[in-house]
C-alpha cells in the first residue's frame, strides 16, 4: 500500500519519539534494576563486556519481550480502530465500545474455564469472540436503523459489553482457577509475556496485514459514499465483511496476548487524523507508530506510579483515553468522518 503524501518531518518525529520511548521501556521498571544501571548493561552487553548478570537478565528476559509485544499490541489496536471508525464513519466507533474487546475477552475467559491454557489454543478462541462481538453489535444496530447514527451505534456497544462483561465476571466468580489465571489479564497487560507467545499469533496478523492491504484504497472510496464506491468498481459488502474480519484478527489476536486493552483504537486514530486528515491510509501509516507509543507510554507509567508494584496497562490507558473520548464528543466530531 502507497499512503498519500505525509509529511517525512511529520513521520521522523514519529519514529524518534517511538525509539526513545521504546528505550525507556527497556530502562525503567518497578524492581531494583534501574534507568541508570540498565543503561551501563545495555552498554556493556553491545561491548561484549556484560557485568551485571541480572540487569541483562531482566533487560533480555523480562523488559525486551514486553517492549516487543507492546508494540505489536499496539501497531494491531490502532489499525483495527481505524478500520472501524472509517468504516462505521463515526470517531467514537472503537474496539472496546463496539463490543470487539469484550467479546474476545468473554472467549478467551471461556475456553480457559473449560481447561484451555497455551497461547495457541486462546489466539483463534479470541479472533472468533471480537469476530461475534462486533458482528453483534452492527445486526442489533442495524435493527432500528442505528448504523447510520453514531451515537446509537456507540451505545449499542456499549450495551452489549457491558452484558459481555458480565457474562465474564459471571466466569470468574464461579470458577477460581479460572479467576486466578486471568485475574490481572482480564483488565489488559503486558507483565509476564514471553516472545514465544507471539508464535501462535503470526498466522493471524498476517492475514489482517494482507486484509489491511486489499481494503485501505476501498475504503478510502467509501468515505465520499458507497455509490462512489461502487461507481469506482468497488464492492461495499464485500469490503465491509473484509474490514471486520481484518479488525476481529487484530483485536483478537492482541486481546489473546495481553488482554482487553481499552481506547488505544479510539486515542491513535483521533492523534493520527489530526496529523495527517482522515484519509485512511494515511490514517493507517501513522497508527503504526502512533498505537505502539501509547501503549509503551502506558505500560512505561504502569510500573513506576505505584512502585514498587504495577498498576495494569489497561487502567492507565482508561485513565488516558476517557478525556479523549470526552474531547471528541465536546468537539463535536462525530460527524466528521
């Protein structure tokens, strides 16, 4: 995919605040090894004079594989709320108001409680919940007419998290080693994951990078209208199944790695567009940095404010994203798409 012009400054700033916070990721944390010591360990270790055992431990085993499938968890969030908001054209239309999250989470609280604990297993569980959570919020929206109108489109989402969410809570309360599994997961985090885990979810981002690929330039059609899109040789049916199977692979997958992350897919789009307009590719071209510097920014936050314990990534981003949602609706954009 060729994004329209942006900006090689707008891009290069970009990637420099997504280098730096990434190092920080790597130096800062909530045990005893800290920004200045992992600096020296970091520095040694390129050298091939390592001498400290455990700073390069917790930097190589613990940090390293966080600062990765932060980023990864973010690049998929991001896309997948940009691919709902242009698709619904409604700003507010994201993966954990649409009923996307929850319905991955409820899954994957599912297929644990019925004894499913490897990665593997928990990815294409997840991928299929986002795929039924979202398709049911767009059929119960579409009952009333409501997929034309955001705002009803928002709270038939809400809605159905909120029963989705109960649905799992009811898992939890009566199941306790499924409750203990997924005691920190199921509010979103990235503590404890290793980079073997991402191996089960390869085959699924692919297949949304490539879904990603196909829909960007027909979506960017239907933005002025679905009878332009078709009067260009596009197929709206076809590209809207296409977008939420590529956004249900995306939420899925990140969902199955680090939980229910809340408002990076409403946060990174909204920063996104006010760079670089609402064109969806070039939407999509910043998101790959824009989302993983929100969740790195978050998961940098969550072990130093409580130090030294952690707060969860998804309690951090809620704390981030509510005034941003606030924002767009004071703003009065929810027509802007």
């Amino acid at each position: 995919m060729r994004p329209a012009f942006i900006s090689w400054r707008t891009t290069g700033v970009l990637l420099g605040v997504l280098g730096a916070i990434s190092l920080i990721s790597l130096c800062v944390g909530a045990g005893p090894v800290g920004p200045w010591r992992s600096v020296n360990a970091l520095w040694t270790s390129l050298s091939g004079q390592a001498t400290d055992d455990q700073a390069v431990f917790v930097i190589n085993e613990l940090r390293f594989p966080r600062m990765v499938i932060g980023i990864l968890v973010g690049t998929a969030l991001a896309c997948a709320g940009a691919l709902l908001q242009t698709l619904t054209r409604n700003p507010l239309a994201e993966p954990g108001l649409l009923g996307v999250s929850a319905g991955s989470a409820l899954a994957v609280a599912v297929a644990i409680a019925l004894g499913a604990s490897a990665a593997a297993v928990r990815v294409p569980v997840a991928q299929a919940g986002a795929l039924i959570g979202c398709g049911a919020v767009l059929a119960v929206s579409r009952l009333r007419g409501a997929a034309e109108d955001p705002i009803r489109l928002v709270l038939a989402g809400v809605i159905l998290s909120g029963v989705l969410g109960a649905l799992t809570s009811m898992i939890l309360l009566f199941d306790e080693r499924t409750a203990d599994e997924i005691r920190f997961w199921v509010v979103g985090s990235l503590a404890g994951r290793r980079l073997a885990d991402l191996a089960a979810l390869w085959p699924g981002l692919l297949v949304a990078a490539l879904l990603v690929l196909r829909v960007a330039r027909p979506l960017a059609a239907m933005a002025l209208g679905e009878k332009v899109a078709s009067g260009l040789g596009h197929r709206p049916a076809q590209v809207r199944l296409l977008t939420i199977l590529a956004a249900a692979l995306l939420v899925g997958s990140a969902t199955a790695i680090a939980g229910p992350i809340a408002f990076v897919g409403l946060v990174a789009p909204f920063i996104t567009r006010a760079l670089a307009g609402p064109d969806i590719r070039r939407t999509l071209w910043l998101c790959l940095a824009v989302g993983p510097i929100l969740v790195l920014t978050a998961d940098v936050l969550s072990r130093v404010l409580v130090r030294p314990s952690e707060m969860p990534v998804g309690v951090v981003m809620a704390l981030v994203g509510a005034p941003v949602l606030v924002a767009v609706v004071r703003t009065r954009r929810l027509y802007a798409l």
